[in-house]
C-alpha cells in the first residue's frame, strides 16, 4: 500500500516539474525576506486605490471622509492643477467635477461627474504612472477635433498622443541596459527583447542590449518605493512602471508587482500577476516620446487589468510612433501578428535560460515531495 502512495507521490511530483504552473517572479534584491523570491501565494489582489469604491454615487456638494485621497489620485495623473496637495479637502466641489468629467471622457465613459459604478471600477484599474494630462495639456485625445491644412475642422480618428513638445530620439540605434543590481535572469531580459521588437518592426528604430547600463540610451530598473525620482512605487498593484519622454530613457518598474514573464497569464493562481511583457511595451511606447491613448485596445491605453495579456501594437499605436519616426522600411503595413520574430541567439537564450522561476519551480515541488515522503515515513 505504500509503496503505491509512494508511487503516486512521485508521479505528482514529476509532473509537478513538467508543468509551467509558476512563472511569476519578483526580484530577489529587493525582497529581503527569502520566503519572496518565490511567488507570493498570500497576495491578494487589492490595491492600494481599493479604499476608492467607497465613494460610490458622491457628486457634487457632498462631503465623504477621504476624498482628498482621491483628490491626490485625480492631481497625480494631471486631473488637478492645484499645488499643494495637502490643501486638498474631503468635499466634492466644482475644480473636482471638472477634473472627474475630463477623466470619464479621457476613459470613453458617460461624462455624468458623479462617481458612478463604472467610473470607480476605472480608477481602481492598475495603471501606468505617467500621467494622462501633462502641463495641463491632455495627452488623451479621447473626441478631439482637429483642423486640417484647410482649416476644416474634422473629427480626428486617431487617439495617439505625444508628450508637450513632441520630443523623439534622433538616434535611430538606441541602446538600453538592465540595472545590474537587479541581477535579471536572462528570460526576463528577452521578454524585454521582444517588446522591443514589437516597436522595431514597425519603425526604423533598432535596439540593442548594452552591458554598460549608465551609458545606456534606456536604463531599465526595478525598483520599489521611493526611488529618488519623485514618482514612489506603491506595492502589488496601483501603479507598475512609468518611463520618461525622449532623450531621458528612465524605464522603472515596481519590483513589488507578480510580473509574469511567461505562460498563460489569465490563468495565473495569483490574482495579482502582471504580465512583464504587456507593460513593457505601453512603457516603451513613452520611451520612444508617445502619450497615452484614448483607444482602448492599444497599447498605449494607461490602465491593464491584472492576469490580462496585451502586447499586439494597434492601428493607434503604430501611426503614432511612425509620425515620429516614419516607417520600417519592411513593414507590409499590416497589424503585426501576435508572434514575434526572434533572433536566433534570442531563441537559444531562451532555450538554455533557466531563470528564476524554474528554479522556484523545482525548489517548490521538491520541498512538497521531501514534506509528502516525511509524513509517509512518519
Ligand atoms: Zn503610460
Ligand atoms: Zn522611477
């Protein structure tokens, strides 16, 4: 009989290495405690903006405990102008029904000013930390009505933005380089490799791994909290990265986020994973000097749901981009399929990569095959 259970067990345990169950990681400099640089199973997908549903049906005249929190949300991502933002107070007035119409009408909902169901769900939505309206000016051109070289005022199609200035890289080769403190796996690594892609493809643009961060054109660091740039992370979920406009190449992600780097992240037991790859490449499309988008589907939509996959370029995405920097000269003028192509060096580093996650893979499976055995002896 017990050579059976035993038998089971180690069946269990085999296909417990064979299956891609855990592919979240976080990034071991930064977690102290050991126990973290395995997937974080008691993380619940709360964020820090969860005390925001609160507010549910406020509209103007009202009071509500804590709104000046929502207040600092609404001056954080360019809503609000007013400075300082302790001078912010707990009643919804006329500056914050402005501020939360612009809001709705930058996120295609019904500009009622009330915070309704479906304008809170929005703003609890994890989010890119840069802001949707810079120096005042909306970088979301959700309905916006331009003139053409006639004067003939048209209704614009397209939603992609650009920071004030319409800054861009006049290098078309640029380099970018990992924090070395970040010690990232080499898996991780391609799956910024082909976010890149994703951009190449459709520009003259080419992007290369440099060993020499600090020399970098694209400094891409993980970090958590405060981080010396003005811009603090805030732990699993709220923001996940922000970049900076043309030629800064500040590219920082919140190494407190269950970033998944592969497999199917909808299916992910953490309700928190993030997908590295999607985010990767909202973030680059601000590297290269777009704002964000008003269209939904693109990528430079600001919010993305966690266990949500979205790293195909849309129509929006690649006509802003090619305004800055005009087309590659092999692009077809299709959407680019969802499968990138890779290097053959890129496909041999991900075949003899053997990242974190399998690691914590065979270390997790392995520590519930000695705890199985143990009891069974016992
Ligand atoms: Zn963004
Ligand atoms: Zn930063």
């Amino acid at each position: 009989m017990k050579t059976h259970i035993l038998i089971s067990i180690i069946l269990l345990f085999i296909l417990a290495l064979s299956t891609n169950l855990i592919t979240g990681f976080r990034i071991p400099d930064l977690d102290h405690d050991p126990s973290t640089h395995f997937p974080n199973f008691t993380s619940f997908a709360s964020s820090p903006w969860d005390y925001f549903k609160n507010f549910n049906g406020c509209q103007i005249g009202e009071q509500r405990n804590g709104l000046a929190k929502l207040k600092q949300y609404f001056h954080r991502f360019g809503y609000i102008q007013e400075i300082p933002i302790s001078n912010f107070t707990d009643s919804f007035d006329d500056s914050f029904e402005l501020a939360l119409k612009n809001y709705q009408k930058n996120f295609n909902l019904d500009q009622t000013g009330i915070l309704d169901d479906q304008t809170l769900q929005q703003i609890q939505q994890p989010r890119c930390g840069v802001a949707d309206i810079i120096n005042g000016v909306s970088t979301m051109n959700s309905g916006k009505t331009s003139s053409n070289s006639h004067g003939t005022k048209f209704h614009s199609v397209a939603h992609f933005s650009f920071f004030p200035g319409q800054p861009r890289w006049r290098n078309r080769r640029l380099t970018y380089g990992f924090l070395p403190e970040n010690n990232l796996p080499d898996t991780v690594k391609l799956t910024f490799a082909n976010a890149f892609n994703r951009w190449a493809e459709v520009t003259p643009l080419t992007f290369v791994q440099t060993e020499f961060y600090y020399n970098a054109n694209i400094k891409i660091a993980f970090f958590s909290g405060d981080h010396g740039d003005g811009e603090p992370f805030d732990g699993v979920l709220g923001t996940l990265a922000h970049a900076f406009s043309p030629p800064n190449g500040r590219f920082h992600l919140d190494g407190s986020e269950d970033w998944m780097v592969d497999g199917d992240v909808s299916t992910s037991t953490l309700r928190s994973a993030v997908d590295l790859e999607s985010v990767a490449v909202h973030e680059i499309g601000h590297l290269l000097g777009l704002g964000h988008s008003s269209v939904e589907e693109s990528i430079m939509y600001p919010t993305i749901a966690s266990r949500k996959k979205k790293v195909d370029l849309t129509v929006d995405d690649i006509q802003g981009v090619q305004v800055l920097y005009g087309s590659n000269p092999n692009y077809n003028g299709s959407i680019p399929s969802s499968t990138t192509t890779r290097s053959h060096q890129e496909r041999e580093e991900s075949n003899n990569g053997n990242g974190i996650y399998n690691l914590g893979l065979s270390y997790w499976a392995y520590s519930v095959f000695l705890v199985l055995v143990t009891i069974l002896l016992v």
